[in-house]
C-alpha cells in the first residue's frame, strides 16, 4: 500500500509539472494531444489523463477494444460525452480506411472496394459525432513482395480522388505509412500533386517516413518536398537506429529533430493539430496494465520540453 501510495504521488507530481509546463509555453496555444489508446482504449482512463496534463485534444482510434469505426454509434456517442466532459476535443478520427492491399480490378476486387466504401460512410458518421471535420485514412498497403508501380499509382489517385467526393465537406488526412504505397514524402507529394481535391491532405508522420530504408531523412530534406498547406495533422515521436533498422524511443532519446520540425512548420503558417503517438513502450514497466500510459507520460514530458524551446 505505501509503495502504491508513493507511485500515486509522483504520478500525480508529474501531470502537475506537466500542466505548469503547459501554462508556460510561449506557445500555449499549439494544438497539441495524444493518441487516446495510446494512454488506454478506456475512454474515461484516457479523458482523465489528458486532462490531468493540461492537454486538450485527442485523436480516436480504438476505444474499448475495437476501432471506433466498429463500435456501434452508442459507444461513440458515449465516447463523445466523456471528452466532453474533460474538456477534450477530438482532433482527427483515425481510421483504417484504405489500409489495405490494393485490390484486383475484378469482381473480388470490387467486393474489396464495396466493404471500404462502406467502412468510409461508418467513419464519417462517426466523425460527426466526434464533432471533427478530419479523418486520418491511408493509401493502400504494398502487399508482401510488392513494389510500387506507375499503375498502381494511376488507379491510387483515382480511387483517392472517388474517396475525396465522397467525403466532401470533411478533410481526408492521408498519413505517411511504413509499408504503404504512400510511405516517405516523396511519395506524399507525387499524390498530392496528382489528387487536387482540397479535402485531400497529410496526416504528416516524419518517423514513419524515416523507416524506409535508404530513404532521406523525412526532416529537413523529406518536408521541403511538401505543400505545408496540405498537411492537416501531424504525428510527433522519435526513432532511433538499432541493429540495421528503425526502432521506436522515447522523446528525446532518439535522432529525430522535433524542435526543427515543429519550428518549420509553425513558420510555414502551420495552424492545425499535433498528437503525440509514441509507439516506444517503456521496458522498466513492460507486462504492466498501465505500460502503454507509462510509456506516453515519460515521451509527453518531453515533447512538452520540445516545445518549450520551438
């Protein structure tokens, strides 16, 4: 019981540091949250943290065990009601919209395509209710053994586009995607520049981007190939090289330059959303319930010192 009382005080010591953190920034504006699941798929265990932290905004994913796009819509109204309630906005809804092999042009293909249709009208109903104009979807996954191909890339766009007038009155955020089609920002600006929709931007993921081996760093070089104006969210974490490949780390304990990046974009007008998507899970409390939250509160102290200095 000490020993729990003694963990309860410095949890509770850090999100008061966190909130005056907050408070201080020059910034104090700047949208910044988390992915909700990442703290916990209990909606009301992660309404209370970002609310403990001072932070405003989440993006949905999963909430109590599913997608929210396979809840049914009582469950995401419910949702809705308890970030209300902690004051929390939702930023974006993440979807699994497009996560998929590109499909055949046959009639399986079509079946494919028939499901996603129905998937995107699941997740703008759930958009409304979240009371957000943006989705979070993906250009279709390189199948194993895949390479990208000026074809595949044809039928991508047109199918973006479809997806785009569909969609109309909310933002597709297309996010840049380890083992997509859309994975680094060479490749984000190639579809940006070939789908002219402007409910068509970037769920822009530096870190992903970073993962392709023997590509350009995703910062500076990677961000000077974008439009600024068409990115519409943004993923903040860090990586690090291990072993020959990219692997997840704590804020401030990998190579990725955050202040660099944020600077740049706050000074290319940059005006929307940031989440904190840590995907590094601390080793010190792994095999705990609360490992994913644990893990997100060390990478958040650090962001915040980020921004302090952007």
């Amino acid at each position: 019981m000490a020993s729990l009382t003694r963990r309860n005080l410095l949890a509770a010591g850090a999100a008061a540091l966190t909130v005056r953190r907050l408070a201080a920034l020059p910034l104090a504006d700047i949208k910044l949250g988390v992915t909700s699941d990442e703290i916990s798929d209990d909606v009301p265990v992660a309404a209370r943290f970002l609310r403990e932290h001072g932070l405003k905004w989440a993006e949905v994913r999963n909430i109590w065990g599913k997608y929210n796009t396979e809840q049914p819509i009582e469950k995401v109204k419910e949702a809705r009601g308890i970030f209300d309630e902690h004051g929390i906005q939702v930023s974006i809804e993440g979807t699994g919209f497009f996560k998929i092999g590109l499909p055949g042009e046959g009639a399986e293909g079509q079946r494919a395509l028939d499901r996603q249709w129905a998937l995107l009208d699941r997740s703008l109903e759930r958009a409304r209710v979240f009371g957000t104009d943006k989705l979070r979807i993906f250009t279709f996954m390189l199948n194993k053994g895949e390479q990208p191909s000026e074809r595949s890339y044809a039928r991508i766009y047109e199918l973006t586009r479809e997806a785009a007038r569909r969609a109309k009155g909310f933002r597709l955020a297309i996010e840049t995607i380890g083992g997509g089609h859309v994975w680094t920002a060479e490749q984000a600006a190639a579809l940006l520049k070939n789908v002219k929709e402007d409910n068509v931007g970037l769920t822009w993921d530096p870190n992903n981007a970073a993962q392709m081996e023997g590509s350009e760093p995703p910062f500076p070089n990677g961000y000077r190939r974008l439009e600024p104006a068409r990115i519409f969210h943004v993923h903040l974490r860090d990586y690090k090289h291990e072993g020959g490949k990219v692997v997840w780390a704590a804020v401030g304990d990998g190579e990725f330059d955050n202040v660099g990046q944020i600077r740049a974009l706050l000074k290319d007008g940059y005006k929307g959303t940031f989440t904190l998507e840590t995907h590094w899970r601390d080793p010190k409390s792994k095999g705990q319930p609360d490992n994913a939250m644990r893990s997100t509160e060390i990478s958040l102290r650090e962001m915040l010192k980020v921004v302090e200095r952007v």
